[in-house]
C-alpha cells in the first residue's frame, strides 16, 4: 500500500527559512566594510540599508561615516552625502582627469544655469515661480538644462495654489561642486532680504 505524505510535511508547505544576517563587523573592520560596500555601489545608498547590512545601530554608523570621510579628504574619493543618502565620488581635483579618461566631459553651463543652481541650492526646495521671482525673467530653459544633467530633481509639490514643483539638489550637483554634502555650500556674502520678499510673494 502506497504510503501518503500528509500535507503539513509536504515540500509545497515547507517555508523558505530566511538566511541569518552576518555578525556586526568588530569595530577596527567597520571603515573597510563600509569603504568596500560604497565601492561596489553603482548608485548611492541609504543610510538605512547599510546599517541593516552590516548590522549596526544607526547611531553607530553615522559615526563611522563622519570617521570615513574624514579619511577620504586627503586621497583620490570623497565620501558624499544627501539627506539619508551617500556615496563614494572622485575628488573635485580629479574630476577633469576621470571625465576624460571616461568620455564624459560636457559643456560647461552658462550664467544663466549656474544662477539658477545656486538659487536652488541655497533655498531648496524651491518652486519655479518663486526661482523667476529672485532672477527677474523666466527659467523655463535653465531647468530643463538642470534637470537633464541630474543636478536638480523635483522633490514635491507646494501647498501654494497651483501645487507647482519643488526642486532640490541632487547627489550629482555634489560630485560637480566637490561638495561632501549640501550644508558645505559658502556663505553669501550678502544679505537677501529683497530676495526672501520676492520668493514670499512667489509662493502666495
């Protein structure tokens, strides 16, 4: 008599165990682990899911990245970072040297563009209107040229009546600038009351 295999033992209702994360590495093996993992990157990575992959607290991460890129700021990479994002990037020195080498060397932007980045990048997120605002004529081309070199994304939409976009810097507008993160922008050097008024106005 043939025996039946009842179904609480079938292979169909055997569940998939899922693998055991790895150990934290010891403390003097952090920096090479996260150097190397950032290496392998082809895009930049959470700060979340690299603390869930080598199993450490968030607190504890965040403090080797500060070490690493402490590290990084005398050799050929820099460690950047945006919001909960981060990557490794060639040095600004470097960066004519690695674009040639790589076929990417691009046109330089015009006035127009760079006065319409540095807009952005010192009020982000920031509508267009409120960007026309503060430049005095439209910036419908600047954006677009923005936004197709990845220095710019829209990150929303304002609750101003029309919901138009925001926009915000992106990773790449750090590695063009050789900036390790948004808050490394200069300081102006000068006051932008009239510019804070037009931009109020922009937005009502």
């Amino acid at each position: 008599m043939r025996e039946t295999v009842s179904d609480a033992n079938s292979p169909t209702r055997l569940k998939r165990l899922k693998p055991e994360p790895p150990p934290p590495p010891p403390p003097e093996q952090l920096l090479p682990v996260l150097e190397a993992l950032l290496f392998v990157a082809d895009q930049p990575v959470e700060v979340g899911a690299l603390a869930r992959t080598v199993n450490v607290p968030r607190a504890a991460l965040a403090g080797a990245l500060d070490e690493l890129a402490e590290l990084c700021r005398g050799r050929g990479v820099r460690l950047q970072r945006t919001g909960e994002l981060v990557q490794l990037a060639s040095a600004p020195e470097t960066a004519e040297y690695v674009a040639r080498f790589l076929g990417m060397e691009q046109p330089r932007l015009t006035n127009a563009s760079l006065e319409t980045l540095a807009i952005i990048a010192y009020r982000q997120p920031i509508t267009r209107p409120a960007i026309e605002a503060v430049r005095g004529v439209d910036c419908d081309g600047p954006i677009r040229t923005l936004l197709a070199r990845e220095l710019i994304e829209e990150v929303g939409r304002s609750p101003a009546i029309g919901r138009p976009s925001l926009f915000a810097t992106t990773v790449r507008f750090l590695e063009y600038f050789g900036l390790e993160k948004p808050d490394d922008l200069p300081p102006l050097p000068f006051a932008e009351d009239g510019a804070d008024e037009a931009e109020e106005e922009a937005s009502l």
